[in-house]
C-alpha cells in the first residue's frame, strides 16, 4: 500500500500433523479433547495451535514454527503450545500485523471435536486477541483413507488473515 490511508491485508496458511501415542491427552487448541490418545511431540503436540502458529507466521513473512522454537530446543520439550502461539502473535505485533480471522480445520477419525469447538475457538480468540466470531474451528475425518483414516495421527490446516502495516 502506499499511503492511501487503507491497512494492508495479508493470507497466511499453516499444516501440522502428529502421530498418535499411548501418552495423554490429546490436546486442541489449548482444549483437552481425549484422555486416552497422545501424540508424539517435542511440545504437548498441539496441532491446531501449530498449524495456526506456522499460518500466522506465514502471512507476516516471518519463517515457521520450527525457526523459532526447534524441536532441538530443550526450552521446546513439553512447551504448551498455547503459550508458543502466544509468543507468535507478539512476533507478530512487534512486525506491525495483528490477526483478524482464523480458519482451521482438523482432520481427525479417532475423537469427535465438535463437543469442544466452542471452548477451543474461545481458546485460540483469547491467544490471538481476537472476537470469537472471528475464529472458525471444523473437523472431518478422512472416511478411513490414508494415516488419519487408520486411526495413526491427526492433522490440521489453518488459515489466518493479517491486518497491518500500510
């Protein structure tokens, strides 16, 4: 933009995906959702705040997820990904973008999130400082192809939309 008074918009996209494991819980956006699946993670392995996260970062031109929090990390063991988003929105901030739309999507055979949506969205709005209404969580499952289908891990995309710097 060029000084026309308008913020500039941008459109970032985010992918994660975790095995599953016998080491609970499966978290979501922050939201307990299974006591009796895990995944295998360096952090509590929390899909939709990582796909989020690497979308965030994505539409602000500021690397990925693994840049700034290695898995090789000690910091990075057990680290709740709520709080890395967090820290990513602050990254964010401090290079002039704030969020105004989430859009996720986990792909999921093995738990039903749509009990939890609401308490995830307020999750992830409260994270990223954002209405409720600005947030949308979904979940499909994969109707039993491919890893996700075989009950193996989990998956998720995520779509965030930046607002900023004109």
């Amino acid at each position: 933009m060029s000084g026309d008074g308008l913020a500039a918009s941008r459109v970032g996209w985010g992918f994660d995906v975790h095995r599953f494991n016998t080491k609970p819980p499966l978290v979501l956006g922050g939201v307990v959702v299974s006591e009796e699946l895990g995944v295998s993670a360096t952090s509590d392995g929390d899909v939709l705040a990582h796909a989020v996260a690497d979308a965030l970062l994505g539409a602000c031109s500021l690397g990925d997820l693994g840049e700034h929090f290695p898995s090789d990390d000690p910091a990075s063991r057990g680290a709740d990904s709520m709080a890395l988003l967090g820290e990513v929105r602050s990254l964010a901030s401090r290079a002039g973008w704030s969020p105004s739309h989430v859009d996720a999507t986990v792909v999921i055979e093995a738990v039903r999130v749509a009990p939890h949506r609401e308490a995830i969205r307020a999750g992830l709005a409260g994270a990223l400082g954002l209405s409720l209404e600005a947030v949308s969580v979904k979940a499909t499952t994969t109707d039993g192809v491919g890893f996700v289908g075989r009950g193996e891990g989990i998956a998720c995309v995520a779509v965030v939309t930046v607002v900023g710097r004109s």
